[in-house]
C-alpha cells in the first residue's frame, strides 16, 4: 500500500512539469528562446509540493529513526550529483547542492544547522567558513610586511563546488500509521558531505570528509519541488528532487540508529570491516522492514 500510494503520488506530480532539458523548444523562433518559459506555462506551473498528511502522535504505533549516506559514486545516485558543470547547461538544470547552497544565499531556505538532531542553527557566515578558504600567497604575504595591503592577485580563493560533494546524508523516520494499518517514511533532513574548502588549497593535507550542513527537510520542499532533476528515462518528464527524495529513489546506506548506546553508529561497533558494517545496514533496514509485515501475522 505504501508503494502504492508514492506511485499514484509520483504520477501526479510528474503530470505537471515539462522537460527542462526541452523547455519550449518546440515554439521558440530563435535558440535564445529555448529554456525560456511562456506567462502561460508559468501560471500552469504555479503549483505547490504535495503536503504531509496530518499525523496525530497518537496514531504512530511504531516509529524508529535511521541515518543514511548516499554515495554519489553509486550511478543510481547519479540524479543527485549531476551536472557538476553548469556553464553550457540551462538554467534549470543544477545538482542538488546547486540548488540546496543557492537558496540558502538568497534567504528561501532558512532551517540550516550544525548536527541531525537540529539543536544549533547555523547561519551564512557559519557556512561560508567551510565553503570557501581564502589564501595569501608568499608574495602577498610580503607585499603587506612592506606596504601594509594585499592586492587581489596574491590572494587565493578556494570554494567546494557540486563536483567536490562525495556523499549526502539523510536522516529520516520510520513509522506505523495504526489508522492505516502501514510502514512509513518521513525524510527529515538532509546533509552534503565533502572535504572542507581548505582541502583544495592545501590537497595533501589528507583532510577527513565534513558534514557541511544539515538541512530540515520540511523546510527546504518548495524549493526542491521546483528544481528538477534529470530523467534517465524520459527527458520530457523530468522529476522534482522533492519527490526524488520523499519516494527513496536513491541508494541508501544505514549507518545509524536510534538506541540505547546513545544513537551509536554501525561503525562505533562494527571496526574496519566495510563488508559487515553493509550487511548491518542489511539486517536493519529488514528489521524495519518486517514491522509491517509482522502486523498482519495471526
């Protein structure tokens, strides 16, 4: 049933949009025209992210919180990292760090914060501290002892990119609707995760991947809902990263849970073994999994 329902979802919203890669192309009389929309197409487009269903804390039979990392090595990941180059592609075709980064610079998303359980918020200033690292060269560094000022030639400037993002991380909950009788999920955040800015400057460095930021996800949905990612399938129906996100099209790795160890990760407990910490993911994610199943057992 819950399959059953993200499909009827999906189809509905992919009802509405027109292909990005495509927009107008069949009515433009000059190539400038292409990816340009009509004052028709932006009223017919003016439409909203399918809202949450309202859930009483009374109906949430069983719950259970999971972490996930997204690799963007995996190419049914692809979606979420693409394009890393935006100079020759159009306008509304950006990756979803793209687009997460830029609205969080204009202000449209403001639910920014240091950790996955959302207790400190983060401002811009915050951010741009591990997005961009600004360097001094030897001969700048010079130039100041001598005349006290830098010139902009003898300053370095270092900034992560789409291409530079090697993982998300999602945090997300697990219920059963009792009313319903079915296994949910409610994705609610959302991470990027690479070597800080200060590791291009310095690439030897051996820099530990970062969790730049976290996103509340709930939050950041109209946005998401109206950039587009691409569609391997059929370029002519491309769909949002709002709905590629709460239908789990990606490929997810469980490496946390909530318990009593204090929300202990898979790695605190399973050591230098990737291949059992994959197959704990496994056991977890079956765990969660059979809940549902397990319901309907007489």
């Amino acid at each position: 049933m819950y399959f059953k329902n993200v499909v009827i979802c999906g189809l509905a919203m992919l009802m509405s949009v027109c292909a990005f890669a495509q927009l107008n192309i069949l009515n433009a009389k000059t190539p400038e025209e292409i990816g340009v929309k009509t004052e028709d197409r932006i009223e017919y487009d003016n439409d909203r992210p399918l809202p949450y269903g309202y859930v009483d804390d009374r109906d949430v039979l069983w719950s259970r919180t999971t972490w996930e990392i997204i690799d963007l090595d995996q190419r049914v990941n692809f979606p979420l990292y693409y394009p890393i180059d935006t100079n020759n592609i159009g306008a509304d075709r950006r990756s979803l760090y793209d687009v997460i980064v830029k609205n969080v610079k204009n202000g449209r998303i403001e639910s920014v914060y240091s950790d996955s359980y959302f207790t400190e918020k983060r401002t811009l200033k915050d951010i741009e501290a591990s997005l961009v690292y600004s360097d001094t060269t030897d001969l700048g560094i010079e130039q100041f002892n001598a005349e006290g000022k830098v010139d902009k030639q003898y300053i370095r400037r270092f900034t992560l990119d789409a291409g530079d993002i090697e993982e998300w991380r999602v945090r997300g909950f697990w219920y059963v609707d009792k009313r319903q009788g079915e296994l949910k999920y409610r994705l609610l955040g959302i991470c990027p995760v690479a070597n800080e800015a200060r590791s291009k400057a310095f690439p030897d460095a051996g820099d530990a991947k970062v969790e730049l930021f976290w996103v509340w996800f709930p939050g950041a949905r109209d946005v998401l809902h109206e950039s587009k990612a691409f569609n391997n399938k059929n370029t002519s129906q491309p769909i949002s990263y709002d709905h590629l996100l709460n239908s789990r099209r990606f490929a997810g790795m469980i490496y946390k849970e909530d318990n009593v160890q204090g929300d202990r990760s898979v790695q605190d407990y399973i050591n230098d073994n990737a291949l059992m910490q994959l197959m704990e993911s496994d056991r977890i994610r079956d765990k969660i999994r059979n809940i549902e199943m397990d319901l309907w057992n007489y």
